[in-house]
C-alpha cells in the first residue's frame, strides 16, 4: 500500500542531496474497467529545446520484485514487449517531450504502477512519472432492453491528461450487410448534438464531454433498434473505439398469459379487456356448472339406489323358497318318524312349520289334529 509512495519520494531525496533541482517526479491514479484502453500520459514540462534519446515505460505489481519492461523508445524506434507486446503503443510526440503510452484492452493482471523515464541527450537529468493503474470488473458489453424503456450506452476514454476530443461519432449496425446509419455527431464547435434519420429526437449525448464522456441515452426503444452502438472519440491523431450490442425485448413476452391463443399479433391493445372478461364469465358460470353436477350425481344416485332396492328383493326370495322347501322336508321326516312308532309328544314338538300350514288342503282338519294342536300350543 505504502510501496507508490516509498517509489516516489526516495528520488525526491535523492535528487535533492545531489543539487538536482530541476528533477520532475509526480503521480497520478486512473481507474479502468477491463477490455477498456487507457492513456497514460508522460509529458516533460522541462524548458529549452532539449532533444529526447530514450523513452522507457515500466511496470510493477505487487506480486513482482522487479520491473517488467512494457515498452522502449530509442533512435526512433518504439518496441513493446513482453505481453504488452500487441496491446500498447507510443502516442505522444516525441519532439515535444511527450512520450504518453496508449494501452488498450486492459487485462485485470494489469492493476500496478506504470512509470515512464524520459532521457535528454547530454543531459544526466531524467524525467519520471508514476501513474497508479486500478482496474475494475469489465462492463457488459450487451444490453437487453423492452420496446418503449430507455437504456444509456457508456463510452469514455481514460486519459490522465487534460486531452479534449474533437469529435464523438454514434453509429449504428443490424448486424446485416447494410450501410451504418448515423444516430448522433457531436462537435465542440457546435452549440449541440445532431442526430438524424429514425434516431431523430430519440438520442440525446448525457455524457461529461470536457472528460472525454461520450455517453448516450436512446429513448422509447423500437423493435428495429435491436443491433451494434459503434462509439468513436477523437483526440487529434487519437482514435478510441467501443462497441455496445443492444438487444430488444418484446414488453408482452413479460405478460404471463399462458394459452397459445392469446397471441399479441391478434389480441393487439384489447388483451387485458379479452382477459378480464373470461374471468368475469368463468365467475359468474360457476355456480350454474356447480348446480348440474348436483343435479347429475342426484339422480345417479337415485337410480343407483332403486337398482339396489330391486336387487335385494330378487335375493329374498331365493332365500325365502329354499325355506320353504326346507321345512317340507323336515314335515316328511317328522311322518316318517311318526310312522316308526315315536311317541305322541314327540310327534307334537316337531309338528309346526309354518310353511307346511301354507301347503296344507283347505278341508277342515279332523278332532285328532285338532286337539294337537292345542297340546302343542300348551307345549310352547
């Protein structure tokens, strides 16, 4: 934490127990997201017409002990190096004592302090700078918006110096082979943005432009909007680029309407009229639909129930017979017992069935049976 500090004021010291005055140190912080470029400015505000010979950039992490070399200038020639190699460049004029670096996509792993050494020929004398890097999470690249919300497309240039743009482009791409269209221009000379075609009066620039702000804001977004946002700043001879993909939701793919019929190409603005009113019907229809299906079941029931009632008479009657012919034979057995010589008062105890009284002749029974029958009622 306390490393920048230590970096910077032990040549201050330095410098100023050899009597060298006119040493320059100074450090600035700048914070980037990742995938964002970055320029680091390093320019000499010595005096006199000092020639430059050498110009290197350096880097420091915390993980590392020495200096990673990310770029030198020398008889000029510029070389990157390292795995800065394809990823930064020299930008300053060199014949001014600006040697600012450009560095772009910027990776995570490249949080640190950058330092630039500024060499002048016959001279001991060498300019540094410090500039402490912080990189930040990478901004989504793609937006998703619904028709009729307004989204706002970032674009800015991070530069630690006071370098204004000249000019800020907006344009636009569907992503087929056609033409860009032009959706918003913006010149300091001008008094306010100019936008043209079917972006007219829909895009308005919200950003700091005297910090290199460039954003945007597209209102009441359209179905056709969907596609590349393609933002350049330009810096004199500097160009910084960035893309932003846009894509369109529909606002009725959000409306939980389950049927497949109630598609929005048909029902158009009357949805939510069609949709109240079948739940108005389905309510006031309930009870109708309650009150058959009472009915139904009623006089299922009833049915059910004489189907049973029938049914319980048929098996009586079975039962009822084979009684009947069941005591018949028990009256057979009782003469037959009769006729073998058993006693009367056996006789009497096993004589009444009633269903053999039902088969009995209609002549009047005779003194003998008669009396019995008296026995036999004084018996029981």
């Amino acid at each position: 934490m306390f490393y920048p500090l230590k970096v910077i004021l032990m040549p201050v010291l330095l410098g100023y127990s050899l009597g060298l005055n006119d040493l320059t140190i100074s450090a600035m912080e700048l914070t980037v997201h990742v995938g964002d470029s970055a320029l680091l400015g390093c320019v000499s505000q010595s005096t006199g017409e000092k020639h430059v010979t050498k110009v290197d950039w350096l880097f420091l992490s915390g993980e590392h002990v020495k200096d990673e070399y990310v770029l030198y200038y020398y008889s000029n020639i510029s070389v990157p190096l390292g795995r800065f190699q394809n990823r930064v460049r020299l930008v300053g004029d060199i014949s001014h004592h600006d040697g600012s670096l450009l560095l772009q996509n910027v990776e995570e792993t490249d949080q640190g302090n950058f330092t630039c050494e500024i060499r002048f020929q016959m001279e001991s004398l060498v300019f540094k700078k410090v500039i402490v890097l912080h990189v930040l999470p990478e901004e989504p690249k793609e937006l998703m918006v619904h028709v009729g919300d307004s989204t706002q497309m970032g674009c800015v240039f991070h530069s630690t110096e006071e370098k204004h743009m000249s000019r800020v482009d907006w344009m636009f791409s569907s992503g087929e082979p056609a033409k860009e269209e032009i959706v918003l221009r913006y010149q300091p000379k001008l008094r306010a943005p100019q936008n043209w075609g079917r972006f007219l009066n829909r895009v308005n620039l919200v950003g700091d432009t005297s910090r290199n702000d460039g954003s945007m804001m597209l209102h009441g977004v359209k179905e056709s909007d969907g596609g590349n946002y393609t933002c350049s700043i330009y810096l004199g001879n500097l160009t910084f680029r960035k893309t932003t993909v846009l894509q369109v939701i529909l606002k009725e793919s959000r409306t939980l309407v389950t049927p497949g019929a109630l598609r929005p190409e048909i029902l158009g603005g009357n949805q939510l009229v069609i949709i109240v009113g079948i739940v108005c019907a389905t309510i006031l229809l309930l009870p109708v639909l309650i009150l058959i299906v009472k009915r139904a079941f009623g006089n299922k029931s009833s049915v059910t129930s004489t189907t049973l009632v029938k049914s319980l008479e048929n098996t009586e009657k079975p039962r009822a017979e084979k009684h009947i012919y069941s005591s018949i034979t028990t009256q057979e057995v009782n003469d037959e017992e009769e006729s073998g010589g058993k006693s009367e008062a056996t006789y009497m105890t096993m004589h009444p069935v009633w269903p053999s009284l039902r088969s009995a002749p209609t002549s009047p029974p005779d003194k003998r049976s008669t009396g019995g029958m008296a026995k036999t009622e004084q018996a029981f």
